[in-house]
C-alpha cells in the first residue's frame, strides 16, 4: 500500500528575487513545510526524546517559478536505514505538472536529553514504510546513508 | 552624553523581489538586527524573568534599496515610560547618506515566568537615557505609548 | 454589499524564532500573501504604467502563534484617499478566532515609468469601495493618509 | 596563487527557530551572500547576456549554530567544467573555528537573452582559477557536473 504526500503551496511575492522568480532559498522553506507535515503525521508524538534533525539535503533546480503560482510538493520516503532515513522531494506546477525542482534529504532521529542518534522507533519504522515506491522496498535494508 | 546606535547592514539578494529592489517584509530583518544588538549592549542579563516583547511597530518605506548595497540602521530612543519604550530606526544608504525608510517601535519589558510586564529595570533605564536625543530628554516621563 | 477578504496561512517552523514563537518579523510575509491575493482581485490588470507601492505599514502585535497553526488574515478597506488607499489587517486563529495580530498599511497607486504617484484608477476605486465596512463609507472622501 | 573567499556573517534572530539554534533553511542566505560577493569580484561586469544560474547545491548540517553568533563562510572553486563550475562552501564559528556546516553547489553560465547555457568567458575561468585548491588544479578539465 503506496502512499504519497502532497502539499499545496503559493508562491508569496517576498519569496521571488530580483531576477524575476523565486529565489533559490526559498525551495528549502516549500521542502521544510512538506517535511514537517508528513512528520505530525507519521510521528505525531514527537518528544526531546525521540524526535529527528535535518542531516543534508541536496537540491537540483530545474526550471523557474513566479509569484502567484500554485505549486506542488510531493514527497516520498526513498531510503530507510537504521538511525536514519531519505526522503525525495518532487516540486511541480499545480496547473500543468511541469517540474521545478527535486530534492532529497536525510532525517536522522535523535534524543535531545542525551544528545546522540537514536534508532528509529517501530512504529515511525512502519509508517515510513508506506510512503516507500514498491520498487525501492527491496532496497529497505540497505541503509546507505546511514549514520 | 547623547549617544547613537548604529549597524551596517548588505542587502542580500534573497531579500529582494521580483520587482527589483528590496522587499518590504525583509526591512523588519535590518530592524530586528539593529534592535537585538542594541538591546545586547543595554540589557545583556537578559533572562526569561526580565526580558522584553516587541508590542508594535510602524515603517514608512521612503525610498527603495537594491541587492549588494551596503545600508546603515540608526537606533536612538525616543519615548521612556514606565514599562515600555519607544525606539526609532533610521535605515539609510552607507555611500550617500540618503534616507530608504524609517520606523518606530515600542518595545515592553516582560517577565517570561508570571507572564506579565514589569517596570524597567532601573539599569536598563539608565542604558535607554544614554539613546535618547537630548531634545527629547525633557518628554522622558510621559510614556504616551506606555502600557 | 460589504466584503472581507479572507486567506489562510499556515505557520512553517521557519517562520518562529528560539523564543519559540512566531517572530516578529514574519506576520509581514502572511500581510503581504493577504495583500497580493486581494490586489489580484481588484486589479487584475496591473501594469507598469498602473501599479501600487506599499507606503507604510503598521503592525501590533496582540498574542504569540506557533508553528504549525492555521492563522487567517481577514483585510478591508479602511480608507480610501485620491491616490492611496489604506487597509486593515486582522490576523486570527482558525481554531478559535483568537486575535493574534492587526495591521494597517498604506498603499499609493503608482506608475513605474514615469517614476510618480497617480489617481486611484476608477475601476480599482469601485472595487475597494466593496471591501469597506459600511459604517467607514461615509468617510471615503477624505483621504486623511493621502498622498 | 591559491586564494580563499571569506566573508563573515551575523546570526539573526529571525533566522533561528524554535528548536533554538539556526533553522535548516537559512543556512542558503549565508551562502547565497558568500556567492554573491564572490561573483561580483570574479565577473563584474555581469549582464544578461553572459550571467549565471545556480543548477543545485547540496548541504550538510554538522554542528548548531545560534542567534548572535558571528560564522564565517569560506568558499573555494572545487571543480571547473566547460560551462559550469562547482563551489565548496564552508561555515564555521569565527569564535573557535568549529565547523557548522559544509555545501557545495554547481553554477552555470547562461545568456538570458537566448534562454541557454554558455561557455565559461575566458577571464571568467581565469579568475575562477585563483580560487581553487592547489590540490584539485590538476582536475581542473574534468567537468565531472558539467552541463
């Protein structure tokens, strides 16, 4: 059972820059809100004690957005290792589809009391799960990125 | 001993919008800057008993400014009531000294813990009265903005 | 027939500060989303010969918010002048119609080629006049913000 | 003739969040000023014809950085192709030196006008040169990200 999550967002005119369209910082703020509402989702009892930090993200620009458009995040979880899991970020024009940007990111998760990784809690463990592509369910395990 | 408080700000270019020059929203990052290093000179045991929230603030956008220059923010205190002051910030361009905006703020001294506002602290009032042109010395205890 | 505008915003985590709130800095950006989406209303046409700068805005600051809230920012017309307008911003929480924020701002109709400030187009004037609360028609006429 | 990019930037309160240290999101205004400043020397006489567009930057978060803090951005040209080239950016505690974060990004030359990329002007890739590693020279004509 596959799953997506989307988000709807609008491009607010302070997120453009004077060269026209939006600035190259402001994907990371769309990405931000995507990823902290898939988290109260599938974490919704986070605590200092379980909870998660951003480790890296990566972002490839693909073609421009303007002020007033209506865009759309669509997020998948991509990689699941031990402490650490990747998600992949799509950003597409509501109106046509087109593509505006990709992203991924690795979330590690964390206990603020102690202050290291954790392992990541079952329960987050099978709601990742069904975010996962069929294809890259064979690959779970692995763990690449993992710390 | 009438004394100015003054930062330099660059305008970054994610700061501006598509319109081609700064965006109204960022000029309150230049204000917060000026404010908060102000405030660390005047008050710097800060702690959640004996803190200040900002209550208002008021800009008047006079001319615009663009990606790359160098601005100055200019910080004196105009108003000293009992609980609560007023600052007014100059931003100007650093190469000619012309005028891009200026604003007012009232800021109010707030103990974190009861959730209440408190009397100046007496060493924070005698920080203030330092900022404050010496026309306005005289109006010091009216606090017309007072809460 | 009176109108309100009305948008929903939702608080991103960027947008708070280590106090824990929302800072001060980012009730301009839902301001300006309000703003652009009413402008887009009223003057769909826009153009460099007949556009609008933003003159001065005010804001108080009435409770804290957080992220991940859902805010509403509802606007009207306070005041119609010959070559501005004046607006209202009320920002509230969806959940409970809480007061978090009121804004008011001036804006001048302007024309970018010739550099000048220039009369509020007849078609923008009748559509501001629907965003009037009734009891403030009387007033329309006399422009106290006026440029 | 090895040269390294410095600039030096103040942490704002605005660009914290409520975690309590610096929000993932901000890091990208400390290196779009690094870039920024760095482009204005090494292509000044910039224009539509012959400018830039960033293609993607990747970041790691390695250490929180907080509200008052003065970091340092350290940039250097790791990688030249024909019609791109690659930036490492390092931000560090000016304080202690004690890394906060380390990116890399790819830009490339693009001529506005006719909407594709162009080759890297020739005094563009001279001064490019000066900014790199004296380790990597010798990579220099690999283009491994080369668009």
């Amino acid at each position: 059972m596959h799953k997506k999550h989307q988000i709807e967002v609008y491009v607010r005119f302070s997120e453009t820059d004077a060269v026209g369209h939006v600035n190259n910082t402001s994907y990371f703020l769309y990405f931000e809100e995507a990823r902290t509402k898939l988290f109260y989702e599938i974490l919704p009892n986070r605590n200092k004690q379980s909870s998660m930090i951003l480790a890296s993200i990566h972002c490839d620009y693909v073609a421009p957005a303007f002020a007033g458009e209506e865009l759309v995040v669509t997020t998948e979880v991509s990689n699941i290792g031990r402490k650490s899991f990747e998600l992949q970020h799509l950003l597409t024009k509501k109106m046509d589809g087109k593509l505006v940007a990709k992203a991924s990111c690795v979330t590690v998760c964390y206990n603020f009391i102690d202050d290291h990784s954790i392992l990541i809690p079952e329960h987050l463990r099978d709601n990742l799960k069904k975010y996962q592509p069929l294809a890259l369910l064979s690959k779970t395990e692995e763990g690449v990125h993992d710390f």
